[in-house]
C-alpha cells in the first residue's frame, strides 16, 4: 500500500496491478493518455487488467458511474499504451499516465449499431481525476492524448463519442471548435504532392507519427482518422478535406510558441 501512498487522493478504490515496472527515460509523466476499455464488461477489463498473463494495465480505471479505482502507482510503468509514439517519443508508456474509461466501445455496439455514449457522472469523475493529476505533474495541454493518437489504426479509443470539448471545457487538453462539413477540396488515397506534403508536415508538427512522403498513403489515411476521430468527429473518413484541414490548421496555430 505504501506505493500508492503520494498519489491522487481521489482513488475511492485501489486494486493493485502486477503489470508495471521501472519508467525508463523519464522520471515524471509528461503525457495523459485515454482510453475506452474496449470489453463487453467493465468487471472482464478490470480482471484483465491485473491478470499477469495479459500483460497490460492502467494507473486508474473509471466505472460508468464516476467511481475510481487506482491500479498502478503514478511513479510506476503502467502498460497501457503498447507500440507507440508521438512527437518523436516512442516509449509513451514510460511518459505517460494512463487512464482507462469503462466503455464497450467499438468491438460491442449498442442495438442502434452506433457506439455507446460515455455517462455524464463518468465523465465529470475523469474531469476531477485528470484535473488532479495535472496539479501534480508537467503534462501540457496538447499533451492530453487519445489513445488512438499514438497508435493510428491499430487504436481507435476511448472513440469518436468521447467528449473532448467538454474536457477543454474543464481546462484538460488542447482542442478547437472544428470547421464546419462543407464541398470543396478533399484529399484521399493515392493524392499526391506539395498539398500532401504539407497536410503530413502540420500532422507531425502536432506530433503525429508521420513521414513527409508526399503521396496519400495508407499510413497517412490512418493518421487522419485518428485525427479526425480526436478533432473532428463528426466525420471520421480518413479523407482530409476542408474542415480536417482548417481544424488541423488551427490546432497547430493555437499550439504554444507557434
């Protein structure tokens, strides 16, 4: 118990993770990291969780009704972000917190076939949560990350239906009003040239894990998504047209220093 002893008194609840170790890199979390669970059950993705076999964890782990529940200590390794990388760091796991949202998402639509929403008193308990831990560690605003952000493709949560702007709201995370849907340019798969050069150099400015290749590749697809699906998502089609431009313009515009 002793390991979770300088850690966020907000945890109503610690059940111990095996699955950590040693930060490798950096000695304070510079990075937040979000995700859905992704199961059927919020009680199969907590086993999951502490089951040393899966090999994968979380520092905090939030039920659908706001009630928290502390896994790893903030000082330790969480395994929660797998093969990643954002803004030249590969080894977010070792930078990062990691906080896993009860959510079915993707994998276990509801019977409408979308996905299921996020509960507001779940969400005003991520609120509190992540507000804490920003008091206590260096994480920057566009630092506050999807988990889909680093991983493109091979991640999609916590999801399009995750809300974002009411974070920004709460002072958590880096966000603007996205441009409005509208016809006009598009760009997609096999595009190529200075118009793509530059939509893949504004992605890896933000810090998107991206080659400057000038061609409209799958991984430049993927990345989009993953964009789009953070910041613009009422539309996540992997094609960057107006909007995901303007957006992706004014996020980088509102970045500190630029």
């Amino acid at each position: 118990m002793a390991l979770f002893s300088s850690d966020t008194v907000l945890a109503a609840e610690i059940c111990p993770s095996p699955n950590h170790g040693e930060r490798r890199g950096c000695e304070r979390p510079d990075h937040l990291i979000l995700h859905y669970t992704g199961m059927k059950t919020g009680a199969e993705a907590l086993a999951r969780l502490c089951d040393p076999q899966a090999e994968v964890s979380c520092h905090y782990f939030i039920w659908e009704t706001g009630d928290i529940v502390q896994m790893v200590p903030e000082g330790r390794r969480a395994w929660h972000a797998g093969l990643s990388s954002w803004a030249g760091f590969n080894d977010l796991n070792s930078r990062s917190i990691g906080i896993e949202i009860v959510n079915s998402g993707h994998d276990w639509l509801g019977q409408s076939g979308e996905l299921p929403d996020f509960p507001d008193v779940q969400i005003a308990a991520l609120i509190r949560l992540c507000a804490d831990i920003l008091l206590r560690h260096p994480i920057k605003p566009h630092a506050v990350l999807a988990h889909s952000d680093i991983a493109p493709g091979r991640k999609c949560d916590p999801g399009e239906k995750f809300p974002w702007d009411r974070l920004a709201k709460a002072g958590i995370g880096h966000w603007v009003a996205p441009a409005p849907i509208s016809a006009g340019v598009s760009y997609g798969l096999g595009d190529e040239g200075q118009p793509i050069r530059a939509l893949q150099a504004l992605l890896g400015v933000y810090g998107y894990d991206l080659t400057m290749t000038g061609v409209y590749d799958e991984a430049t697809k993927r990345v989009v998504e993953a964009f789009q699906r953070h910041f613009r998502p009422a539309l996540v089609d992997g094609r960057a047209d107006l909007s995901t431009l303007q957006t992706l313009r004014d996020l980088v515009a509102a970045l500190p220093g630029v």
